[in-house]
C-alpha cells in the first residue's frame, strides 16, 4: 500500500514539526504514516550529536519505514532529479516550484511554507523540517491527541510534579534554551535569549495575575540555579533518570502559563496547551539572523493570545 514516509531528525520539538505533516498527508489521502528513524542508532537512540529520539515515547498513529521502503523512494537518479529542481525553484521560484513541487515522491523542505506540499500523493518520503503551522493548523485537536506521553511512562516522580503544577494556581512554565543555543550553528542563528526577557514576562503575567508560581524547565540547569533569581515561588525541574525530555515536555506543556524560550520545543509545549485562557509570552526577536527574523516577522500570529515581549 503506498504510504507517507517522513524523515524524523533533531530534536523532540523538529520531531513533532515533522509528526504534525507527515500526520495531515496521511489523512488527506488516507493513507499509512510511517516514521523513518535511521538518524537515531538503534544501541541508544540519539543521533551523531548526543540528541535523543523522543517522539516514540508519545501516543503518535505511525510505523517504522522499512529500510527497502525508504531506499525505494530515494534513488540516486531521484536524488539528482530534484537536486535539480530544487535548484531551479530556488531561481525561478514561481515558474517552477508552483507546478513541480507538489509531483515528487521524494521532497525536501526548500519551499519556505509553500503549501502546495498539501497536494503531494503518495508513495512520498518527506525530508526537511517543515516549521511552519499552516501545514497543520486544522488538525490540532488530532495532535493533542497523538503528542501526548504514554501512560506506562508516567512514573509516580513526574505524577507528583504534575499534580503540584494542575493544584497551583497560576503555574508558570518558563523554558531556557542555552547549551544548544550555544552551539556555533545555532548561536549564529537563533542566539541565546537574556534574563530580562524572563523578568519582564514574569512582571506581566504578575500585573495580569499576581500569586504566580514558577516551574522552570532548562537544558542548563546549573547555569540556571546560578543566574536565575526572580522574587516568585519557584520549582526548577531536574533531570533524573526518571525525567526524560519528553516528560519535561508534557509537564510543560500542562503549565497554565507560559514564557517560552526561541526553540520548537517550548512553541509546541505552548501550542498543544489546553488551557483556552492561557497566556504565552514569546521573544519578539526569535532569529538572530536578520533575514531569519525579517521573514519570521512576515508571519501571521499563530493566536492573537500569544504575547511578544
């Protein structure tokens, strides 16, 4: 049976970027999802930079590609076709991606939120990142569904975290991006965001609604207890053997409030929230890289509750 194969690299937020396309084609034509994983060794799940595959640990609707599949779908003669192409469509955007792009069966993520992708039939192997939300706004209500942890991994210290955060009053999820951030690639592109960000969403949400409580999230945890002092109850959220990324998701995710850092982790987190009153405070600068942060801009606001600071 033809199928959509997607190519799921990076991290848990890139994952679910990749999830949520892969997701809407194969309900558009009716069709089996499946996930290819190769980037991740099968001994410890991670990739050639330490990144961890999370995306199996959620209650996703997709089967692992087989390698034969995967082959079948990128041969080389493909492979230098739409090498092809892609160049033509980068110079001749209009001519040449408006009718080519959407009759490949192999497809990389060259068309900037073109949403022609939606026109693309199976069999077809997805390749790229495909950050942008209106390939898949109108099934959200099924993402919340599917990206949502599995039970059997919800273990009693990640259960007393989530009832502290459902109890409080107003929980405020706050996510730090810094070691990866920090990765030259990365650094040049997104930056590191300062602490003042953090301060001055913390004073809105406190003049919108006051006894606010803190749970902090990092992939930096010690630069954080270092630097990170505001004047709230706070509970920063360790990682142990029994708290993995994924569950730093969900607990994020559950937060009544949040103040999101520049990372796909924490936009999804806020995304897939439940809460229909929440705020989320986001960066207004999330590109360093002005061409990045010009066409970030151009965007229309995913929701007119999402606040920029």
């Amino acid at each position: 049976m033809n199928s959509i194969i997607v190519r799921i690299t990076n991290g848990l937020g890139n994952q679910m970027f990749q999830y949520a396309l892969g997701r809407k084609l194969s309900l558009i034509n009716d069709c089996p999802l499946k996930l290819d994983f190769s980037e991740y060794d099968n001994d410890n799940n991670r990739n050639h930079e330490g990144i961890e595959l999370n995306l199996y640990r959620f209650n996703i609707n997709g089967e692992i590609a087989a390698i034969s599949e995967i082959n079948g779908l990128i041969p080389e003669k493909k492979r230098i076709e739409n090498k092809i192409i892609r160049s033509l469509t980068n110079r001749y955007k209009k001519q040449v991606g408006k009718y080519t792009f959407h009759k490949k069966n192999y497809i990389e993520d060259k068309w900037k939120g073109n949403l022609n992708i939606l026109k693309a039939k199976p069999p077809l192997y997805l390749n790229g990142g495909w950050f942008h939300y209106n390939y898949f706004q109108d099934i959200r209500d099924v993402l919340v569904k599917d990206l949502t942890l599995k039970d059997e991994l919800k273990n009693n210290y990640f259960s007393e975290i989530l009832s502290a955060i459902k109890e409080s009053e107003n929980s405020i999820g706050i996510h730090f991006r810094r070691k990866y951030a920090l990765y030259p690639n990365t650094k040049r592109v997104f930056g590191v965001l300062d602490l003042d960000y953090y301060y001055r969403g913390i004073e809105y949400l406190n003049q919108q609604f006051g006894n606010l409580e803190l749970f902090v999230f990092a992939d930096d945890i010690k630069w954080v207890k270092e630097n990170f002092k505001p004047n709230q109850k706070m509970t920063i959220i360790e990682r142990s053997e029994y708290l993995t990324d994924s569950h730093d998701w969900e607990l994020l995710k559950n937060c009544k409030h949040q103040i999101i850092s520049n990372s796909t982790f924490s936009w999804w987190a806020a995304y897939l929230n439940s809460n229909i009153n929440k705020n989320v405070l986001f960066p207004r600068i999330w590109y360093k890289d002005p061409k990045r942060q010009k066409r970030h801009e151009k965007r229309k606001p995913i929701s007119t509750n999402w606040i920029k600071i």
